[in-house]
C-alpha cells in the first residue's frame, strides 16, 4: 500500500466509507431504532449539548 492510499486506490481509505457505514446504519427503521433516537436526545439534552429535547419528532413514520 502506498502512503496515503486506502484500500481500492482511494485517498485515505474514502473507497471504504460505505462499507464502514453500512455497518452503523440499518436497513429498516422500527420501534427500537425511534427508543435509540430519543436516547440519544436525552443524553445530549443531560449533557448539554441541547437546552430541551425537540417539541416534534425528528423522524417521521411512513
């Protein structure tokens, strides 16, 4: 591998983004992925991050 070259010629290993991110984000939403989000907004509102959680989801079901 040459410096600076990822994996399949990509600068940095960019070629390899969605592999990676394939691994964070799922294919289908439900109840356990919308309980996940509003954790994720409770913990940032408990650290500062937000001064209150939205008034309105920030997702929508379809």
């Amino acid at each position: 591998m040459q410096a600076g070259r990822g994996v399949g010629g990509g600068v940095g290993g960019i070629t390899l983004l969605p592999h990676r991110l394939a691994r964070v984000f799922v294919p289908t939403w439900g109840d356990a992925e919308f309980a996940k989000i509003d954790r994720q907004l409770a913990e940032a509102v408990r650290l500062g991050l937000l001064a209150k959680k939205p008034d309105r989801p920030v997702y929508t079901r379809v």
